[in-house]
C-alpha cells in the first residue's frame, strides 16, 4: 500500500486530495506525505472513514467519518432476525456516519 501511495506521490499529477477507507490507511498517507515533504492539508487533504483504528489520527488532524459500529451491529441483527423468521430477505437499511472534522482537509 504504502508503494502505491509513494508511486502517486511521486507522479507528474500528484493528486490533490485522498479518501481512505481506514484511518489506519490515512496513517500510511500521512507517513508517505512525510517521506515526501508534502504537507497535509496544504499539498493534500485527506478524509477517512472509521475513526477506530488509528489513535494518533485526531492528534494528526484527521478529519474522518465515524463508523456507526454499534447501530450498523444493530441493523444487522434486525436483518438477520428478519429473514430467519419470515424467510424473506430484509430490504436494505441505511446507517449514517457522523463527520468528525478536524484539520486534515484544505479549505478553498
């Protein structure tokens, strides 16, 4: 992952803003942006989703979606019972994350 991250930083059109889907992938971004002498969110913004799996991520600035971990449980649950008991396939559900933001993200 990381490698892949280098090869873009590395590109002639270096992108200008990255989504992860882990915070444990932004730290990689943030590193590999280190490596470079990129700054966050100057030369790039980053936006995540979990906010779980990298602790040092809210002392880095990263602005992030909160995973719903206990309502999407919930919603699965409810799922499952749905279909055990009537034996038709539940319709789907949706389940928001909240947006922590923070610094990670350029204003223009």
């Amino acid at each position: 992952y990381r490698e892949q991250i280098m090869n873009l930083l590395e590109s002639e059109n270096i992108p200008t803003a990255f989504y992860t889907v882990r915070d444990y992938r932004a730290k990689y971004l943030y590193e590999c942006c280190e490596t470079r002498g990129l700054k966050i969110p100057d030369d790039i913004s980053v936006i995540s989703y979990d906010n779980i799996n990298w602790e040092e991520g809210a002392g880095k600035g990263l602005t992030t979606f909160q995973e719903p971990v206990f309502d999407l449980g919930e919603c699965a649950l409810d799922m499952l019972n749905h279909w055990v008991t009537t034996g038709t396939k539940p319709k789907n559900r949706t389940v928001e994350a909240n947006l922590i933001e923070r610094s990670s993200v350029r204003s223009i």
